[in-house]
C-alpha cells in the first residue's frame, strides 16, 4: 500500500515512460547507457544530483 512502483506508466501513448533512479541505479552510483553505438555514463552526484557524460 505504501510502497512506491518500480516504474510509473503514462496513462495516455503521447506521454514519455518515467523510470524511478532507485530502479535504475538499485546500490550503484553510475549506470552506463548505450545509445547508437555511444555509450555515456549517468552518474550520482554527491549533491544529490545526476550528470550524464559521453
């Protein structure tokens, strides 16, 4: 009952899938994404902040 979603879906098709950074990262604190052929790296901050880098 209180516990949050892995992930939210968007109600209508014309609307972007929102994805938790608890999911995506679980203990990490940086993931590496390949996109066309690129890999780049999403990365938590000290701050609390992310930094995506090619």
């Amino acid at each position: 009952m209180g516990s949050k979603p892995d992930a939210i879906e968007p109600t209508a098709s014309n609307q972007p899938r929102v994805i938790l950074a608890e999911q995506l990262f679980g203990e990490e604190q940086e993931v590496r994404i390949h996109f066309k052929g690129q890999e780049y790296r999403l990365r938590k901050t000290r701050n609390g902040k992310l930094i995506l880098t090619k």
